[in-house]
C-alpha cells in the first residue's frame, strides 16, 4: 500500500501514530477476492456463502446485512436463512447439516450471539470444518494450535493482514494480546507465535496491565471495555490494533484504547470505527474463496501469484 514504511522496522518514533486504515486495506483484500472469485466462476465454480441468521437481534442484522452486500459485491452466491427467535435446537442443527449436504455452498456462517435457549457451541461444532469460515469448530481450532492446514478465524486474521499490508516487522517482536477469548485472543496470540513474535496473553486478572502493555511492540486489544489502555500504557512506537467496540455515554463509537492519547506514543494504531472491523469481513471472504478453491482443488493466482488453497 502506498506510504507504507520500509519493511523490516518494527516501529516509529514520531507521532502521532500512522494510521493503520482497515477501510482501505479491506478494499485491497476484497479486490484480491473477487479476482478469486472470476478465476474460480470461470472453472465453473460460484463461490457460495450461507449465513444463518436467528432472532431480531439488531445488531446481528446489520451485520448480515453487511456481509451479504460484499459478498455479492465479490460474486459469491449468498444465501441467508432467518429464523424466528423461536426455532429449537433440534431445527437449528438440520439447517446446518442440510447447508452441509449442499455442494453448492463452501462457506457456513452462524450469527452469534444466538438467542437465548440455543446452545451456540453444539451449533458451531456441527458445521463441517471444511466449510467453517468463521474458524470457529475444534477441528480448524486444533488446526490453528498445531500449525496445520484450516480456516483461520476472521478478525485475528484481520489483525495480521493489517500488519502485514503495513510490513509491520514480527518475527522477534515483543507481542501482548490483552483478552483471552476464543473468538480473538487466543487465535490471534497463536497466529503472532507463528510469526515469531514473543507472546504474552494479559487479560483482566492480570498484574500490572499497565506495565506489561508497556513491554508491547505489538499490543492486540480486545477486551471489551471502553478506553482502559491509556495512552501512558504504550511502548513509544508501538503498533496498536484495537479490537473493541462499544458505546459511549453519548452514543459514539469507542474503542478499548484511548486513541487519542494512545496515538501520540504509538508508531502504528487503528481507529474505531474503521480499523479491525473493516477486515474481519474482508477475511470472511477471503476465507469462503479459499474453501471453495480447497472443495474443488483449484489453485488461485493473483497479480502473478500463486494463491494456495492449502495455505
């Protein structure tokens, strides 16, 4: 991306911090899928996403909503099944094993949170693995911790296209993810491991927080809370991904960080909105192209590059 610093250096010592901007690395990404998507379309292969939505939870929807608009933005097949709040477990799970059945879908997204009443965990481990472009079932979990062949979970692997597409150095790096949740924080603390960044998994039992966000070269947030790294709890030149989102008192948008006194010590840091919540759909669809291209065998080549549906 235009205006990235020269590969290799950890970090900056100026500021404020460059932006780390997910709405505009998501572009490059959702680009990258919808050529996929025409190399794969022209082998006779629409990529096919089904998302499955229960309930009237607000927020859910608009979520569905957003991801059903990019991926037929990426020329994938979308189907999204609504059910009542109502629907049993017992119904739930047929759905998901019908869209397992189904060789026209390659991508099985479940909308959580589920209502109350359903067991999401049970749901997430019947959706075959192959199709799990969540990253959520055991199997691509034990893939991720093993180093394997899988589907990695959406937003930790945000985190690292944004590091990545800023060249972010990691391989020696002193990394603190802050949260120990299935969904970011570990996935993303196995994913910086594999890199060859150093890492401490901190969460709100934690000694010290502020002291051992202070070691971070990278500092992954995710934890829920408005505002609790403060700006004094960064490494100067440190690259920050903030993955919180929550509402403020007066109805914007925070973050976990405190950004606007986190950006004037940090090299790197992302905004909220606009940072890490861009990617996570850019990866969901980077991840159903990738599991369509794995059903059929077919290697993906982007720009000259040999795309692997194994990688």
């Amino acid at each position: 991306m235009p205006g990235l610093a020269p590969r290799g250096i950890l970090v900056r010592l100026m500021s404020p911090a460059r932006i780390l901007d997910g709405k505009a690395t998501a572009q490059v990404v959702r680009a990258s899928v919808k050529r996929s998507a025409e190399q794969l379309i022209a082998r006779g292969v629409r990529p096919g996403l089904a998302v499955v939505l229960v309930g009237e939870d607000p927020a859910s929807h608009v979520y569905v909503r957003n991801k059903d608009r990019a991926a037929q933005e990426a020329g994938f097949e979308v189907r999204t099944l609504r059910l009542d709040a109502s629907t049993g477990q017992a119904e739930l799970l047929a759905r998901v094993g019908e869209l397992n059945r189904d060789e026209s879908v390659h991508g099985i997204l479940v909308q959580l949170p589920l209502p109350r009443g359903l067991d999401a965990d049970a749901v997430v481990r019947a959706i075959d693995p192959a199709k799990d472009v969540d990253g959520l079932t055991p199997a691509n979990v034990a893939a991720l911790v093993a180093g394997s062949e899988g589907l990695v979970p959406c937003t930790p692997a945000g985190c690292l296209e944004l590091l990545d597409r800023y060249e972010v150095a990691l391989e020696g790096a002193r990394a603190v993810v802050v949260g120990r949740s299935m969904l970011v924080g570990k996935p993303v603390a196995l994913l910086l491991l594999a890199r060859n960044a150093t890492v401490t998994i901190a969460h709100s039992r934690t000694r010290d927080l502020a002291g051992v966000c202070r070691t971070a070269d990278v500092l992954v947030v995710a934890v829920g809370r408005p505002q609790l790294v403060r700006g004094d709890w960064i490494r100067p030149g440190a690259a920050v991904l903030d993955v919180g989102i929550n509402r403020a008192d007066d109805g914007k948008l925070a973050g976990d960080v405190a950004f606007e006194e986190a950006r004037e010590r940090a090299g790197w840091i992302t905004p909220v909105p606009g940072g890490v919540g861009p990617m996570t759909i850019a990866m969901l669809l980077a991840n159903t192209a990738k599991a369509a291209a794995r059903a059929r065998g077919i290697e993906l080549v982007d720009d000259g590059r040999v795309v692997r549906s194994d990688a």
